[in-house]
C-alpha cells in the first residue's frame, strides 16, 4: 500500500523512506533468489548477497524465509488493489471503457511482475494455512472493482446476464497466464497484443448483441 510520507515529520518520513526502500530492495532480491533455487533452497546467506545487504538487517525488517514469501506475495496484491480502482474511474463512465481499462491495467502488473506472480502460484502453498487464508481473501478484494463494473453492465444492459464471479475469475486467470504460460506467449505476442486480443476476447463474450454495434472499435 502507498505510504504518504508527507503526514509525518521530517526525520521520521525520510526513516520511513530509507526503510520502505530497504524492504523493497530485500523483497525484489528475494524474488530473483526463490525464483532460480525455490523457497526450500533459499538461504539468507544467498539473499544477502543478491541484495547487496547484510543476513542482519535481513532480519530488521523481516522474521524469516515464511515473512518474505508472504512479504513477496502480498506486496503483489496490494498494487492490484492500490491500482485498478483509479485506472478504470479515470476511463470515464462507459461500463466497456472501464472494464477494458481494468483489464489492461490487471496484465500490465503482471508483466511488470512477471517472476513474482509465477513465484505465487508455485509457493503459496508453502504458507501457513492463516497466510494462505489471507493471500485468499486478499486476491478477492482485488477483484472489486472488475466485479463492480461487470455487475453495473450487466444491471444497465450493456453486458449479457452472466455468472459475476466466473467471469470476474475468468479475467484474473487470463491476466496470471501472461506471467505462467510467458514461455509460450512472450514469443508470440508483444504485452500490448496480449492485451488487446485478450481484452476483445472477454468482451466479445459480456457485450449483449443489440449493444455490439456501440462497441465495435473494441470488438472488432
């Protein structure tokens, strides 16, 4: 989540800063590690020198090998959630416009964090059931607002009557496999392609025929 260091004072922002910026340091190191060796195979040893910091201030910012995987993965989380409700409130008031805003947003972060969300469908399930719980009820709450929109174009007859949460899930996993099939795609298709023939794809499916010809610059 954004920190607004500008609410506190001086000294204490620029600490916050110092230590917010060793934390992602720590958490992007950590990514690189896991994904070449696995969780199991990590040790703190090997972290410290891919983040160019000591084991010990490892351990000022976070408990363990457990913490940074749960670090890791729920940095991930929060971006989705910081970020698609005023990506798509900025496309403007048109259902299909702020679902297909919402949808390019989604796999923009995924490529952006392509090892990490690759490193989140591989360990999570080393997490404690709690985390793991966590981990669950957070990527739902990232989904609000694509389930929003979907539902408000479904009540103003712009999209067909559909199953919400599938199709909300639907877009998730099309978003997830720009990251896990990347070594099939990444060949084929430039992000931007990606996200427009998946986002055609999705709405090819949701806009109700009588309403198609209103949309065709996206469907088309």
């Amino acid at each position: 989540m954004a920190v607004d260091y500008g609410s506190l004072p001086v000294e204490e922002a620029v600490r916050a800063a110092r230590a917010s910026a060793r934390r992602r340091q720590v958490l992007d190191a950590a990514v690189t590690v896991m994904g070449k060796h696995g969780f199991h195979q990590m040790s703190m040893q090997d972290l410290a020198a891919e983040a160019k910091v000591s084991v010990g201030l490892i351990y000022t910012y976070f408990g363990g090998k457990e913490d940074l995987l749960l670090a890791t993965i729920v940095r991930i989380l929060d971006v989705f959630r910081d970020q698609l409700a005023p990506v798509m409130d900025a496309a403007g008031d048109d259902v299909v416009d702020q679902l297909a805003a919402g949808i390019r947003r989604y796999i923009q972060i995924v490529d952006e964090n392509l090892d990490g969300v690759v490193l989140t469908y591989r360990e999570s399930r080393t997490l404690a059931p709690a985390d793991r719980a966590r981990i669950k009820e957070l990527e739902i709450a990232t989904a609000a607002p694509l389930r929003s929109v979907i539902e408000d174009g479904v009540a103003q007859g712009v999209f067909r009557d559909v199953d919400v949460d599938l199709t909300v899930f639907d877009i998730m996993l099309i978003a997830h496999g720009w990251a896990l099939k990347h070594w099939h795609f990444g060949p084929l298709y430039t992000s931007d392609e990606y996200i427009r023939l998946q986002t055609r794809h999705v709405l090819d499916a949701l806009v109700r025929d009588d309403r198609r010809a209103d949309y065709a610059h996206v469907l088309e």
